[in-house]
C-alpha cells in the first residue's frame, strides 16, 4: 500500500470532500492542492496526527463565510493543537493554537464566556497562539 492509500489519509480527503473544504479555501485564497492535498498526500506519518481532533466548518459572526477548524475532540490537560483557516480584512490567517506554550507562540488567547463563534470544546481556558504565514496542516 502507497502512503497516500493510508486509511487515515483516505478518511480525511473524505472528510474534507464532505466539507467541500477545496471551495472553502479557495474562496479565502488559500490553494487547496499545494496547502493540503500535497502535504497529505506526502506525509510520512503512519497514524493520522489529527485522530482526535474534529474538522469542521464553523460560522463566525465577524466571517460571512465561516471559518475552518480542526479542533480537539476532548481537551485535558495533555498538550493538544487547535488549528484555524480565516480570511478577515482581506488578510489569510491560518493561526496555530495550543493549551502549552510553544517557542512560536505570539500571544494567549481566551474566549469570552459567552463565545458562540468558536467549537464548544475549546472554550473555558486559555490558548497560546501563533498566526501562522505557512498555509499547511502543521503536523503533516
């Protein structure tokens, strides 16, 4: 079996075509092809890095077109990676979030009690956060 035949990497494509992910990003400006598909496609990781994490798109009430996440299912106190693709401003951000602190970190994010614009499984603590110039999955 090639690596790109790996269940995992099937599974995501899947997901993302059921999300219709390469239209969403490619309305923000984001190429598909060389920010996702390729870096999938020529991972070298046997296991999926993103099992337990939940692609979605999510509205926003400042984004009229929503935003892309992969967040954590469950967030304990183990180290977990939170991801976004936005565009605001006609700026593309791609932020990098974590529940530690990372070297590239440039802030610490915590959402407002009432946050209806963010997956409910990362509200309630806080998030080191990078804004990202690199467009890509970042553990692929």
């Amino acid at each position: 079996m090639s690596q790109s035949e790996q269940p995992w990497i099937q599974a995501t494509k899947a997901r993302w075509q059921e999300l219709n992910a390469e239209f969403f990003l490619t309305s923000i400006g984001i190429d598909f092809k060389s920010n996702f598909l390729e870096p999938i496609s020529n991972t070298n990781q046997i296991t999926d890095p993103y099992a337990n994490s939940i692609w979605q798109i999510i509205p926003h009430s400042l984004i009229p077109q929503g935003v892309l996440h992969c967040f954590p299912k469950v967030v304990t106190a183990e180290k977990v990676i939170w991801e976004e693709w936005f565009l605001i401003d006609g700026e593309i951000h791609h932020h990098i979030l974590s529940n530690h602190s990372f070297n590239s970190a440039q802030g610490i994010w915590t959402p407002e009690p009432n946050d209806t614009d963010h997956p409910i499984e990362v509200l309630g603590r806080s998030w080191h956060y990078e804004n990202s110039k690199d467009l890509k999955p970042m553990l692929y």
